[in-house]
C-alpha cells in the first residue's frame, strides 16, 4: 500500500512542505496547518464550501501570506526565496488569473517573461494543440478555453509543481477525460506534482494518489487512494464527509 501522508513528513522529496503555518485570507483564516505533498503524485484537497481549499492554494501559489510558520515549494522558502519558489509553480484556477483584457499572445509576451525557462514556441504549439484562439481576449473565452491557456502557460516554463483550485468544475465531461489523460501524460516521468482542489468524486477517480481533506479551515483527514478503494471508492468517501457532521 501507498505510504499515507502522515508517514511523509520526513519525506526529502516533498513538492510541498508546510509546517505550522497560520494562513489569512480577508477575515478566513486557517491555523497550525502542517502537510507535506509527496514529489510525483497527484493530491487532492476536498471539503465542503469555505473549509479552505481556495485559501491553502492561493497561499501555495504565493497570492496569501503566512502569518507564521512556513511553505517550501521543491525545498525553497515561499516567503525567503519567493522568485526560486514560484518558477517551479503552473496555476489552473477556477478565475483565470490573468487580466480579462489579455489575450493568449499579451498573456505570453507580459508574463512569460517572469520565467527564465518560459518557451514561447512551446507556448504557441500547445495552444494550437489545444485550440485555444491566441488573439481572443480571455474575457470572450469559455471556461475551457481559459483553463486550457493556463496549463499551456505552465507546461510552456515546465512547472513541476500544478496547482489545479476547481479548474474542472462546469467543464464538459469531454473534456474533463483530455484533462485527465494530458496530466497522466505529464506525470508518467515522476517529476511533476499536481495538487488538485474540488468538490466533484469524478475529477479525481482514475488519477489522484492521496486525499487531503479540510473542514473549517483546518486538515481534518489525510488518506489514500488505495485505502480508499478498500472502503468503497472515492464517491463513497466524498459521501461520507458531506454526511460528517
């Protein structure tokens, strides 16, 4: 069986190591959070609306400070080496974080250039791949069309590390299985990490490695996927925490 997360806290080949951190997002705040994410899998991170799963992404991407305690993205320090930290990170979300106004081409020639490794022609090629229109601004996008930007931009500077916050949710099922088979595509040279946040059992069945599970702002399960598969499955246990009190 897959070592579960509490067994990899040791683990010198974590993607992701928090450790005692105090995370403040506006008035939300999540306390004493300490998770390692284990280098080559994909985890996942459920619970239900305002458990934390936006804000412990958002503060693993560098977009919320820690009030104490530490990140490590791929041994580097969030807070004291934040430009080593983040070129090794590619954001999916929900929101496109890129300017409304931009398209695919502003979006490469603005920000690529934050990314010594960034390859424009790569860029370019995964975007006709993908049929994502360059000259359209993402404001005239669908959803699909802005997720599929993003993953571009990050495989285009070769994240090792991809943030997915609730990239899938409102995708059509075609679609979600392309998603699925290009990270399980990404994944199969064991150097690249997803870290995957949703509130749907399908995103994850076939592709996530282990759970993390958050309520109210705090880690409140940790498993994995073969366990889970011993108890009924992913959907079972989805159902389970929604029935927890």
């Amino acid at each position: 069986m897959a070592a579960s997360l509490q067994e990899l806290q040791k683990d010198t080949k974590a993607a992701v190591s928090i450790d005692g951190a105090s995370i403040i997002n506006n008035t939300f705040h999540m306390k004493d959070i300490s998770l390692n994410i284990r280098k080559g899998f994909v985890t996942a991170v459920i619970g239900k609306n305002s458990s934390g799963k936006t804000t412990l992404m958002e503060a693993i991407a560098g977009i919320h400070g820690i009030a104490k305690g530490q990140i490590r993205i791929g041994g580097y320090d969030l807070i004291k080496e934040p430009e080593k930290a983040k070129e090794t990170i590619g954001f999916i979300f929900h929101k496109c974080p890129f300017g409304e106004q931009l398209s695919a081409i502003d979006c490469m020639k603005m920000y690529g250039r934050f990314y010594k490794d960034f390859n424009k022609e790569k860029f370019l090629g995964l975007c006709k791949e993908m049929k994502v229109d360059t000259d359209k601004i993402i404001r005239k996008m669908s959803k699909g069309q802005a997720v599929k930007l993003q993953l571009a931009f990050s495989l285009a500077h070769d994240a090792g590390l991809l943030l997915f916050d609730d990239a899938m949710e409102g995708l059509d099922p075609v679609f979600r299985i392309e998603v699925k088979r290009r990270l399980s595509d990404i994944m199969a040279d064991g150097e690249h990490t997803v870290v995957m946040s949703t509130k749907l059992p399908e995103d994850l069945e076939g592709i996530a490695d282990y759970i993390v599970t958050l309520r109210n702002g705090r880690v409140d399960c940790e498993t994995d996927i073969e366990k889970l598969m011993e108890e009924g499955g992913i959907r079972e246990y989805f159902k389970r925490m929604e029935e927890k009190a």
